[in-house]
C-alpha cells in the first residue's frame, strides 16, 4: 500500500515539475520527451499484447 502513495506521489510531483520547466525546453526537447512517453506506451501496449496471447 505505501509503494502506491510513493508511486502517486512521484507521478504528480513529476507532472508539476515538467509543467513547470515545459516552456523553457527548446523544441527539440520537447518533441523527444513526447516521443519518449509514446515509445513507452507502444511498448508497454506490445508486452501486455504479448503476455495476453502466450
């Protein structure tokens, strides 16, 4: 029970912190940290998709 607190914790405080910093990255950062957070979502999409058919 308390790991989830900490993982919620994490979440929001990183949420802040990003919507804070978000105007000053330049665009190229920007768009990799999109990309990153759809590259993480793609693979975790595949990993459950895998572990669903084997």
């Amino acid at each position: 029970m308390p790991k989830y607190i900490f993982i919620g914790m994490i979440v929001v405080i990183g949420t802040f912190v990003i919507m804070n910093y978000w105007p000053k990255f330049k665009e190229t950062t920007r768009n990799r940290i999109i990309a990153s957070i759809f590259g993480i979502i793609a693979i975790g999409f595949i990993a459950l998709i895998s572990l669903l058919i084997f």
